[in-house]
C-alpha cells in the first residue's frame, strides 16, 4: 500500500510539472503569434507586450527546472521515470529559447514599423512564423500524448522552414539590391526571419527529446534541412 502511495505521488509530480511545461507552451506560441502580428499591423503597443511577457516565460522555466530537481531529489526517479524528468529541462529550456526570439522580433518591429513597409514581405515573414507555430503546437501535444511519430513528423517539417528561410532572404537580398535605402529595413527583416528559423530549430529538439522519451534512442539519421544560400549571415544578434 505504502508503495502504491508513493508511485501515485511520483504521478502526480509529473502531472503537475507537465501542465507547467504546457502552460510554458502556450505562452510561447502566443508570443510568437503577437510578435509577428505587431510586425504586420504596426503595433508598437503590442510589441512592448511582447517583450514584457518574456519574464513570465522565464519565470516558468525557473519554476520546471526547481520542481523537476525537487522530484529528482524526493524520488530519486531511474530508468525511464529518469528520462522523463530529465526531459523537462531539455523540453523548458527549448521553449524559454524560443520566447526568446520571440522577444528580438518584437523589439525588431518597434525599429521597423518605423520605417517605410517593404513590399510584399510581410505574408511571407507569417507564413513561416505560422508553421513554426503549428510545429511547436504539434510537438507539445506529441509530449504529452508520447508519440513519437507525430515527433518525428515535426522534425521533418523544419525543413520547410529552412526553405521558406533561403528564400526569403534571396527576397531581402533583391530589395537591398535594387534600392539602397532598404537595406536597414531588410537586414531588420533578415534577423526577424533567421530568429524565426532558430525557432524552428528549437522545435525540432524538442521532437527528437520526445523521440528520446518514447523510444530510449535519438534519431539515427540527420534531419534533412533546407536549400541554405552560401549568404547566411548566421544567428541572431
């Protein structure tokens, strides 16, 4: 009876640090949607909350990663019970990156709305942004449903990503071209694209740790990526 308790108890802590990793989740989407959003309808307003939503993101993660070591301590959790506490940082820690880059894009669009729009441009930024958002939607429901064959879907879907990246900045890289005054603006729109891009890349370790979780084993095979220009001009800054 004793040993029932305590394997009830151990549920529970997992629920209960689970559902912070989904409310985590939903505040990330959320922040990737309104930063985009701010971006296409010139919001200053909302971009500063944007950016202000940043702390309760990190403030979540601080929060996983103590009640994850708390279980680990109390219960001293092996084998796979471990690999799924264990994967909590990995999964908090993907999510607080991705809020991140959700916060440079929105501190982007107050630089940008104040410039002249480039055409055309703007569809295109959220349309990525949405596939990132779907992605991440599918690999938290793959988490908490342990599938990972929808995670391994997710993980192959970064790849159009990664396409829809180059192009954009083949985009960008005309504009600049064609008219120098909107190189400020497009290299604004480059980072805006390449932190987008990231995000997707964080998605997709999220997959592969639900992959982990289900199976013990990480993907064999590199995932395929996307046509990258010899141009990239790298991460975020």
């Amino acid at each position: 009876m004793a040993q029932e308790h305590i394997v009830s108890s151990f549920d529970r802590d997992l629920e209960g640090i689970q559902a912070l990793i989904m409310r985590m989740g939903g505040l990330v989407e959320d922040a990737i949607s309104k930063a985009v959003q701010a971006l296409d309808t010139r919001d200053e307003d909302l971009a500063r909350t944007v950016r202000a939503g940043d702390k309760a993101i990190d403030a979540l993660e601080e929060q996983v990663n103590e009640e994850a070591a708390r279980i680990i301590a109390q219960r001293q959790p092996i084998a796979r019970d471990l690999r799924v506490v264990l994967s909590v940082f990995r999964v908090s820690a993907n999510l607080e990156r991705i809020g991140d880059y959700a916060k440079n894009i929105a501190k982007r669009s107050s630089v940008v709305i104040q410039m002249q729009p480039i055409e055309g441009t703007g569809p295109a930024l959220r349309r990525m942004a949405g596939q990132v958002e779907l992605m991440l939607k599918d690999v938290l429901d793959a988490y908490i449903q342990r599938d990972a064959g929808l995670a391994e879907d997710v993980r192959l879907r970064d790849e159009e990503v990664d396409q829809m990246y180059s192009a954009l900045f083949r985009e960008y890289l005309t504009h600049m071209m064609e008219d120098p005054r909107n190189i400020t603006a497009c290299m604004h729109l480059h980072f805006m694209a390449k932190n987008i891009e990231r995000m997707g890349d964080h998605v997709t370790s999220i997959a592969e740790q639900v992959i982990y979780l289900v199976t013990g084993e990480t993907p064999d095979e590199e995932r395929p990526k996307g046509d990258r220009t010899p141009y990239d001009m790298g991460a975020k800054v």
